[in-house]
C-alpha cells in the first residue's frame, strides 16, 4: 500500500468514527469504497452500472469489521436494517470465495 492510500484510508476510518459517534444508535453503515479500499481487496474492476460498496459494523467504539459487495449507485444511505442485511450478505458472500 503506497502512503497515499494509508492516509485515504485512515481518512477513512476518522469519517467512519465520525458516523457512528454522531449515530450513537446505528452498528452498522454503508458509504462507497473508496479507490484505496478497491486496491486492499484486489477489486479494481466492477462491473458496468455497479459500484463497489463498503458495509461497516461496528464491534466495539473505534473497533469495525468491513465487508465490500457491488451494489446499485446511491445505495450509501441505507438504514441500519438494510445495513446490517448488506453487511451479512457481503460477509457471507467474502466466506464463500475463501
């Protein structure tokens, strides 16, 4: 990872602590990858009309586990069941190639 991207995503994480501090009811988001994630996970590529999403649980304050999945653009603002269904879908489906 090329220091560009270690400070994209650090960037990263700080929006994502923000969020959760400012939703102090929610355990789960959804927001587009960004260019740095598409690099960690080896997904540079998506299919035409896709964009790659990145869902977040938060395990504990500060503490997320991340999983990526395609999705339909605009599909960054979900509520936290379409979250948390979008997250178990995109873990499941990251099981499954492993």
């Amino acid at each position: 990872m090329t220091p560009r991207q270690s400070a994209a995503v650090a960037r990263l994480a700080r929006a994502d602590t923000r969020f959760f501090k400012t939703h102090p009811d929610r355990r789960h988001r959804i927001r587009l990858a960004h260019p740095a994630e598409l690099a960690l996970i080896g997904r540079e590529i998506v299919p035409p009309g896709l964009t790659l999403l990145t869902a977040i649980r938060q395990l504990l304050p500060g503490v997320y586990a991340h999983a990526h999945t395609v999705g339909q653009p605009g599909r960054d603002e979900a509520s936290e069941a379409e979250a948390s269904a979008l997250f178990e879908r995109a873990s499941l489906q990251a099981s499954a190639l492993h």
